[in-house]
C-alpha cells in the first residue's frame, strides 16, 4: 500500500482496521469514512483500487478531519497553553502529577 496522508497503511489487513493506523482517526471514524464513500470494511488494502483510495483522502480532508502532524500540534499548543495560564491542569502537569 503507498503512503497516503503521511502514513504507511499496512497492506494485509482490512481497510477498516488499517486506517486507525493515523493518527486521529479511530475505529468509529473509519467506519464513518467507509461508509460515507460506500466501500466495504472488509475488502483489504492491497485490493483497493487508487480511484477508492481517492475517495478516501478526499472524505477525509472534505470533513475538514486533523490528523498527524495538524493534530498532534494542536494538542502541543493546548499543553503549553494550561502551562502559560497557570490554570490547575498546568500546574499539574508542570509538578508532573497527574492531570485527571
């Protein structure tokens, strides 16, 4: 399987399993993004054709998704923002305590 949206997507395994493999995207997402472009949970990776694969890339960027670097920089701007305010969460996570 070629690199699509910056992530190997393991060949052997079904497409709904391997596309939990980026980053944001989770097992009730990729059932919503195969059934948005109508295409079998079941099939393989390596049996897809690159118009489906197309489909797919383009559902994805369509539902405005972050994924892989857009949402791990989120996340790192969300952390440095509680440690700037000195809110309790930050103050947590400097002290190294849990956060929850």
């Amino acid at each position: 399987m070629p690199r699509r949206l910056g992530v190997e997507i393991p060949a052997d395994k079904r497409i709904e399993a391997s596309l939990t493999y980026i980053y944001g995207i989770g097992p009730s997402t990729a059932k919503r993004v195969l059934e948005q472009t109508n295409i079998d949970p079941n099939l393989r990776a390596k049996e897809l054709s690159p118009h489906q694969i197309n489909e797919i890339i383009q559902t994805i960027t369509g539902n405005k998704m972050l994924i892989e670097g857009d949402l791990r920089r989120e996340h790192l701007s969300t952390l440095r923002h509680t440690l700037a305010i000195n809110c309790y969460l930050g103050i947590r996570r400097r002290r190294g305590q849990t956060a929850r």
